[in-house]
C-alpha cells in the first residue's frame, strides 16, 4: 500500500508541472518552460523505473493520457509562436538590410 501513495505524489508531482506549462507558454518563459520540462522527465523516468502495480497501472495510463492530450495542445501552439518569431525576425532583417542599404546610399552622395 505504501508504493501506491508514493506512485500517487509522483503522478502529483508530474502532473502539476505539467499544468505549470501553460503559464510559461502564455508568459513566453521560454528557460522555465525547458526547466520544467526536464523536471517532468526526471520524475516520468522515476516513476517508471519502479514496479508500477495492477491497481495503479490504470491511473498512471491516464496520466500518460492527460499529459499526451495537454502536450499536443501546447506543442501546436509553441510552433505557431516559433513560426510567428521567425517571420518577424525576417521582416527585421529585410528591413535593417533596407536601412544599411539606404545608409550605404546616402554616405557615397
């Protein structure tokens, strides 16, 4: 019985740092998210190097569940984020390379 709490404050542990990647992402706290992340396969490798009994495999597959469901949902939304930083770090280099062009023109009039 006491193996069963201890599985039960690991899925805890795990899932309440996976619910803490939603305020990274929405903070766009980048290094927390990556920490957090980290910490989260820690204690997934920690909770599955250990026998995992009959009872508590069906909570610790819902788990795995809640975690895949919540981190397609983010995954999809960071790309959108990267796709969308990538585009304006473009627009900024076209522009700045507009402006040394422009410099580069007015010094040699």
């Amino acid at each position: 019985m006491n193996n069963s709490i201890t599985i039960k404050q690991q899925i805890d542990t795990i899932l309440s740092i996976t619910f803490q990647f939603k305020e990274f992402y929405e903070k766009e706290q980048w290094d927390e998210l990556s920490s957090a992340l980290e910490a989260r396969q820690t204690n997934l490798n920690a909770l599955f190097a250990q026998d995992i009994s009959k009872e508590d495999s069906s909570i610790v597959l819902d788990t795995i569940r809640q975690i895949q469901a919540s981190d397609s949902n983010y995954e999809s939304k960071i790309i959108h984020i990267r796709n969308g930083a990538k585009n304006e770090l473009f627009k900024f280099k076209k522009q700045n390379n507009a402006a040394k062009s422009y410099a580069i023109i007015s010094q040699s009039n």
